[in-house]
C-alpha cells in the first residue's frame, strides 16, 4: 500500500469546497451523507446531485478514496487514491466526467455490487467531484482544483461485532457563571460496524429535581469502528448571547440564569440491539457573580437609605422635642 495521505477535512459529512485561482468556480453536492446496509452479493443504486455555484462553466471528474478514522471529531484520513481496494471498488457511475453550465444541476447516478465474499463490518469511503482528472492531479499547476465530496458509510451484514465502552463524560469546567454549560461524552467503538448513539442527557439541581433533558448525541453523529467519538451536548436556554462588559455579562446571567451545584447523567445506547451503555454523572456549579454583584449593591443601598431615614426621623423628633 502507498503512503497514507492526509486531506484536511476537518467534519464528517464532507463540505469543504476549494476554489479556483479565480475566485470564480464552486461545487455543492448533495445529499452530502449516505449510510447504508447492504448484504453480500447484493447491488444498491442510488442518485447524487452536483450543482455549478461558479459564474463559467466546469468539468467534474468523480473519483472514490478510502478513509478511516482520524482524531475525535470526525475527521478522516484518506487512503492514497492510486488505493482502490475495497468500497471504491464497488462503485459504478453513470458519468465519470461531465460539463455543467453555471447555476446548473446535474444528477448523477451510481451503483454499489457488494462481492460475495465481502468482509462484514463498516466500509467507508467518499466519492469525490474535482475540476481536475486523476491523471493531472499530480502535476504541477497554477491553479487549485475545486473539490469537495460525498461520504459513504456501508455496513455489509454478515457475522459483525457490536462493542463500545464511554472513554470519559465530563463539563467543560467545573463553574459557569451562566448557562450554556458544555458536556462532553466520549465513546469508544471497538467493533466492526459504525453506529449512532441515541439517549437522554438529564440535568438534576442541588435538592434532585430534574430541570433539562436533552439529546446525548444532538448531531447524530457516527462513531466508526476502531475510533473514539467525542460528542457535545449544551444545557442552555438562550443562545442569544451578549457581548461586552459587565452588563453584557449580567444580561447573559439573567437570561440563562441558574444557580447552586447540578449534577448530569448520560444514558446512551447503540447498535441494532439497542445496547445500552453503563450511565455516567458529572457535577458542576453555576454561579452567577455579576448578578450577585448587583443584589449586594442593591442590599448595600437600601440599608443606608434606611439608616438615613432612621437619622431624619430622630432628627425631627429631637428637634420637637426641644420646642
């Protein structure tokens, strides 16, 4: 196998468009995520669509990379192109080169013939539309080719091995003085089939009473075989956050106000059994020190003004008194 190569594309589904020399030359692609299952032997069709977001008119080359798992956020590390075992294999398409006038759509459509004696377990790949063919990409030019892709998660069904563990659930930090607060689930799949956990992220204040359920994996995201997926989750009841001094940052206390110690718990489940996973808790604090400024500042002049109130009243009575 030739070097691995690294493509600097930071998210799963892929998105990224590079553009031309001349500013003048985009792609969009869609749908721009495929998850499928497929069984041995079996054939799958499907339809993608290209659209030209440039001013002139292009021409698309499609190729097809192999990409396992890099870091915790979905990125990807790509298989030298010139590597075309496996999914890329697999793939058939109506078109391999074509030219769209500017504004246009195109559809494009392709077929993936799983082998007989496919290995079960997670294949993934992306199918990718550049202004540059394959034979060119490697020489030197003045211009960059616009690229971008469409990734391809295949499960092909068989004997596959279903097994995850949470790595760590953690908060950002241990003391917000408004919400949002960030939580963090980290979950290792050491099985042979990608999944996307589902479950409930609940947050309890200091007496146990439960003041927010949210999503534990509110992007869907997927956690691939051999990698660990971190997946963040905000307990926040305003997104509209202001920006500034003190009194931006009371205005995000008031908005997003809560107080005390809180404690989260993470139930999560995957896999097509619905495994689920040991629950896990973290505690943090909320305290809102602007908005307590405030109220000691306001404590502090309602108790002179009652103190001077008090020195007026005994003034006159003392002053009736001497008449």
């Amino acid at each position: 196998m030739k070097a691995l190569r690294l493509i600097s594309l930071f998210i799963l589904p892929l998105v990224g468009c590079i553009f031309l020399s001349n500013g003048a030359q985009a792609i969009t692609v869609s749908p721009v995520i495929i998850d499928q299952e497929i069984a041995p032997g079996m054939r799958v069709n499907g339809k993608l669509m290209v659209t030209n977001d440039g001013k002139n008119p292009q021409t698309y080359y499609v190729s097809v990379q192999t990409f396992v798992p890099m870091g915790e956020e979905g990125e990807q590390q790509y298989l030298d192109e010139a590597d075309i075992k496996g999914l890329p294999s697999w793939f058939t398409f109506s078109d391999k080169a074509f030219t769209l006038e500017s504004a246009k759509t195109r559809e494009v459509s392709y077929s993936i013939i799983v082998p007989p004696d496919a290995e079960p377990g997670g294949h993934y790949a992306a199918v990718f539309f550049s202004t540059t063919p394959e034979v060119e990409k490697d020489k030197t030019s003045i211009g960059v080719a616009a690229k971008t892709g469409i990734v391809f998660l295949v499960d092909v069904s068989g004997n596959v091995k279903e097994r995850a563990d949470i790595e760590s659930f953690t908060a950002n930090q241990p003391i917000y003085s408004h919400l949002p607060a960030m939580l963090s689930l980290r979950i290792r799949n050491t099985g042979s089939v990608h999944f996307r956990p589902t479950g409930t992220l609940s947050v309890r204040n200091m007496w146990g009473g439960i003041v927010a359920r949210v999503p534990a994996n509110p992007k869907q995201s997927a956690v691939l075989p051999n990698s660990i997926r971190r997946l963040d989750t905000w307990w926040v009841k305003s997104m509209d956050l202001a920006q500034g001094g003190f009194f931006a940052e009371v205005t995000n206390e008031w908005q997003n106000f809560a107080l005390g110690r809180y404690v989260a718990t993470v139930d999560v489940r995957y896999g097509s059994q619905n495994i689920p996973l040991e629950a896990r808790t973290v505690t943090f604090w909320v305290l809102p020190w602007a908005l307590g400024l405030l109220l000691l500042g306001a404590i502090i002049i309602l108790l002179l003004g009652m103190s001077l109130y008090n020195r007026f009243i005994i003034s006159i009575a003392l002053k009736r008194s001497k008449k």
